[in-house]
C-alpha cells in the first residue's frame, strides 16, 4: 500500500468525490483507510453513564484505497516505488520520477 497514514489524499469517487483529508488509519490487510471528514456515518446512542446525554454523533468510516489519490501542491498525483539497493524503498511522483515525502 502506497499510502501511508498522515498523508493528504483526495477522494476521486463516491458521494465525497473532490473532498481532501488527512489520512488518520491504514488497514492494509483489508486496503482500507480512513481519512479526516471524509465518509462520515451518523450514529444514534442512547444515555449511559458514559454518555449522559445520548444523542447522534458522527463517525468516520474506511474507504477503499482504491477510491483516493495522494494530494502533492494542491493537486492529486499517482504514486510509484523506486528500489534501491543500498538503502530503503521510496514512494516516488510518477509525474515528476521526485521522491515524496
């Protein structure tokens, strides 16, 4: 998974498309992510002791990795991997060949 969590990502599809959010948890085995304000679900909780007053809260939920683009000056950009034999891997800009941070 190129996308690793504290990266900018935009959504490409689904009822986020455009939004733009840091990335906050990868689940790689399931290639999921969950990105900040992005693909929020409403949640209907009831008091309890934790909770005084109840109410709805929202909740950030995963999205497929497949459906987000690594954001680089404003602007989404693919991603590729360079090897290299001395030291580790390093995600690179498949626009520009420059590595990413």
């Amino acid at each position: 998974m190129k996308i690793k969590k504290g990266d900018l990502v935009q959504v490409m599809t689904g009822k986020n498309r455009g939004k733009q959010g840091k990335v906050v948890k990868v689940m790689p085995e399931t290639n999921r992510l969950i990105v900040e304000g992005v693909n929020l679900l409403k949640k209907h909780e009831r008091p309890t002791a934790n909770n005084q007053q109840g109410g709805i809260t929202e909740k950030e939920h995963p999205i497929d990795a497949s459906n987000v683009m690594y954001v680089e000056n404003g602007k989404p950009i693919r991603l590729g991997k360079r090897v290299n034999s001395d030291g580790p891997n390093e995600r690179i800009s498949r626009k520009t060949g420059k590595a990413v941070a």
